[in-house]
C-alpha cells in the first residue's frame, strides 16, 4: 500500500518541488555572482575574487622611513598586509577593540615620549589579549617574568602586573627608551622589544650594518616590524582594505573609576558585591588580580578598577534604557 501511495500522489509534489529548488539556486547564483565574482571552472559555482592591495609608494615607523623602494622591504611589507587583511575574524576583531586600549595606551607612550605608532606593538604581539606564549610571557604586551620583576612589577600566585595594562605598558615603555639610547633608532628599538637588545646587537656586530631593513634576522624578528606596519595600514584605512567600520562598530571605551584597596580582601567576589558587580566584572577590569582574594600582608596600596555607575551595559545603551524608562514612567 505504501508503494502505490508513492507512485501516484507524490511524484507532482516532487516535480514541482525540484523546480522550485532549481529556481531558489538559480536566483542564489546570480545574487553572488556580480562583478567581482568569478565562476568556478569545476562545478559552476561563484567563488570570491582575492586581490593584492596597493602597497603606498611612501611609509614611516615612529617617523622613520621604510625604504619601500627596496625590493625585499616592500615585498616583506606586501606579506604581512595579505596575511592580516585576509584573516578577516582575527583583524576585524582587533580594530573593533583598537579605540578602547588605544584610549588607555596612548596618554602612556605620550607620557614617556613614545612615538605613537608604538601602540600597534600589544596589537601585533596579542591582539590585546592576555595570552601566555610558550615561553611565558604573560598580557597584552607579551612580558616574560624575570623583564616584569627587573622594571619594579608585582608577579606571584595573587597578583601578576603584567596583566595591568597601564603599568605593563609603562614597563614597556621603560624598555623603549633604553633600546633608543642604546640605537638612536626607533625601529631597531621596536626590533629589540621582540628579540631582545642582545639578539640586536649580536647581529648588529655579525653582519656590520644597523638598519634594520639591512639586517638578516630571524623569520618572528624579520617579519615584526611589517606585521606593525600593515596593522598601522589596515587600523589607519580599515575600507581600502575591505573592513568596513562604522564608528558604533568599535568596542567603547567603559567609564570606570578606582577604588583605593591597602589592607587584605578575603573574598574578592563579596569585594565585588560592594559595588554591585560580580566577580566576572570585577576581573574584567583588574586581570591583575590572579585569585579570589588579596593577602596583602605588606599594606601596599592598589587601585582596583570598578565600571562606573556598576554599570554592565555600553554606555550609549544605558543612555538608551535610561530614555524608554523614563517614557515609561512619566514623573
């Protein structure tokens, strides 16, 4: 009975349901199929267009030229922006946060007389992530321990600094300007802060030239330089390198004050209800802090970071609760 069933009512059903699917995949293709698509000679489906970007005929790092006219320099460069201008997830996800570190990198390099191209180092090295490479470096500026402890940081079980993204940023700083001393040169200055002042000078003396575009360097070191140069490209013209941003695209700076802390905590998230936040909040705000309480046997002084107003939500979105509320109630 199920046989027959088949044969006679649902064969029209299949026959009209297949040109339906046949037209839903025809208007399908030419909805993706525009000018800046090509079909693919294998199975006729439209396939994206990857194209080279246009590398500028003129740069500088920290005002320094990039010799761009050297072949090698400019095809080292041309890498690093098809690298990073193509991994769509990982740079979109970099510029959307650039304006809120930015906003507490910047006044730090002003302060020290950092060149501001500076600041696309802890993008190049983290991507502002507090990550731990293999071999331990620790927060968005990549600080291995015994570098943290050498320029005054606190680094144990209960605090680690260079999670503290203002003091972390002051250490490397601090090593910015000791390289500059040392070179006279922002550029090998940047170079060091990857491969340290000693690889530098080592090669320095081996190869007896101190450009760094001379220098024949360590595949991480070699390409450091134009990873941060591509990203000053990409973050200072997003659109010419199809990253299309609103200026409600970037992740907001969050309004936040300080609370002065010179005794011990013994729980932080009893801490953090204080404030009426939670302890998530509260270590979103203070990475630095590596457990659920504060010894502090010794009575130093901390400034723990609280959202302002215990606020949870972006600031322009609070704004915009705050008006529909107040609609709602009319005094």
């Amino acid at each position: 009975m199920m046989i027959n069933w088949i044969k006679r009512p649902v064969f029209p059903i299949l026959y009209v349901a297949s040109g339906l699917l046949f037209g839903i995949v025809l208007l399908s293709t030419l909805s993706f199929t525009d000018n800046e698509d090509v079909i693919s000679p294998f199975d006729n489906r439209p396939v994206q267009v990857a194209t080279p970007f246009v590398i500028p005929e003129k740069m500088t790092f920290a005002g320094e030229p990039v010799p761009l006219a050297n072949f090698d320099t400019r095809e080292s460069l041309d890498r690093e922006i098809l690298v990073n201008a193509y991994w769509h997830s990982r740079t979109l996800l970099v510029l959307k946060k650039s304006k809120r570190f930015f906003a507490i990198i910047e006044p730090v390099l002003e302060k020290y007389g950092i060149p501001e191209d500076f600041k696309y180092i802890p993008l190049a090295e983290s991507g502002f992530e507090n990550i731990v490479s293999p071999a331990g470096a620790s927060g968005v500026w990549q600080i291995l321990e015994s570098t943290a402890k050498d320029y005054g940081l606190e680094v144990n079980s209960e605090v680690d600094e260079r999670y503290h993204l203002e003091k972390s940023t002051e250490v490397a700083c601090k090593f910015f300007l000791e390289s500059y001393k040392e070179y006279n040169n922002w550029t090998l200055a940047a170079a060091s802060y990857n491969v340290g002042r000693k690889g530098i000078q080592f090669q320095i003396d081996r190869q007896q030239v101190s450009n760094y575009y001379d220098l024949l360097l360590n595949e991480e070191t070699a390409r450091y330089i134009f990873r941060i140069l591509a990203f000053k490209l990409i973050a200072e013209n997003p659109q010419q390198f199809g990253f299309q941003l609103e200026e409600d695209d970037y992740y907001p700076v969050l309004p936040m004050f300080e609370v002065k802390v010179d005794s011990s905590i013994s729980n932080l998230a009893e801490f953090a209800g204080l404030y009426s936040i939670n302890y998530k909040i509260l270590k979103f705000f203070n990475p630095w802090l590596r457990e659920n309480f504060l010894t502090n046997g010794a009575g130093k002084t901390y400034r723990i970071k609280i959202p302002e107003g215990s606020k949870r939500s972006y600031p322009e979105l609070s704004a915009g609760l705050n008006e529909e509320s107040n609609e709602d109630n009319p005094q």
